[in-house]
C-alpha cells in the first residue's frame, strides 16, 4: 500500500510540473513565472474569491430566513 501511494504521489507531482511547463510554453513565459502566477497570485485570488461569495451567501440566506419566519 505505502508503494502505491508514493507511486500516486510521484505520478501527482510530474502531472502538475508537465501542466506548469505547459502553461509556461503557451503564456510564452518561462516555468518560474508561471508557477509564481498560479501558486502566488491565481490561488489565493481564487480562494479569496471563493469565500467572498459564500459570505455573500450566508448573508443572503440569513436575510431570507428572516423574511420567511416573519410572514403569517
């Protein structure tokens, strides 16, 4: 089992470096600043992006449930 999983942790790892180099090759930019892009600006933006709406969301749900108890 140990095998297997440093197998799929090998495979993990060339499979996102192949993708990075790929980036790179399209965006005509070198595999460094490729990498600094998504891992340093992509990511996080995403993340940060990502929990903006779901408290976007949280606060519309709130307000709908107080619509919804105050209605006879």
């Amino acid at each position: 089992m140990r095998k297997e999983l440093i197998d799929l942790a090998g495979q993990a790892f060339w499979y996102c470096t192949d993708f990075m180099v790929n980036l790179a090759n399209l965006t005509h930019t070198s595999y460094p600043e490729a990498n600094t892009w998504v891992l340093l600006i992509f990511i996080p933006g995403l993340l940060t992006l990502l929990v903006a709406v779901r408290l976007a969301q949280s606060f519309q749900l709130r307000k709908l449930r107080r619509r919804l108890r105050q209605q006879p």
